[in-house]
C-alpha cells in the first residue's frame, strides 16, 4: 500500500454520504424471509396464502421490512455524521 492509498482510505470516511437506496432495497429484499419460510413454519402458506386475509398480511410485511431499510438508512447516516 502506498502513502497515497493510505490517506485516500483515512478520508474515505470523511466523504462518505449514504443513500437511501440500498437499504431500502436490503428492507424490501429481507420479506423473503417471513414470506418463504417463517409463514409456511406456521402454517399459513407461502406468502401468507391460508389465511384469510393474505393481501394484509403481505402488506404488513412489506411494511415492517421497509421500515426496516429505513433503518438501516437512517443508521448509517447518524454514523456517517458521528464519525466526521
């Protein structure tokens, strides 16, 4: 490693800004999970599929892990700012 690569890799944090992108797009890809493999587990199918009111449970999914990246989001910028 060079001095030059050496003082790009210590600024690097000084001009991070995080965008809103990835994460929310890590939120949303996260429903997977609950869609695929927790509501078969308890046995409402796949995507919530047995119950009565599949669309609101989907949505409520869909919700939280959106919230979620938001989070994630969110997180990031306060460490962005707190490491200046």
């Amino acid at each position: 490693m060079t001095a030059i690569d050496a003082k790009n890799n210590l600024d690097y944090h000084r001009t991070y800004r995080p965008t809103i992108g990835p994460p929310l797009a890590i939120g949303i890809l996260t429903t997977v999970a609950p869609w695929f493999m927790m509501q078969p587990a308890f046995g409402f199918g796949v995507a919530a599929s047995k119950t009565p009111n599949s669309a609101v449970a989907r949505m409520r999914s869909l919700k939280t892990h959106t919230v979620y990246g938001i989070g994630l989001y969110l997180a990031a910028l306060l460490l962005s700012l707190c490491i200046k």
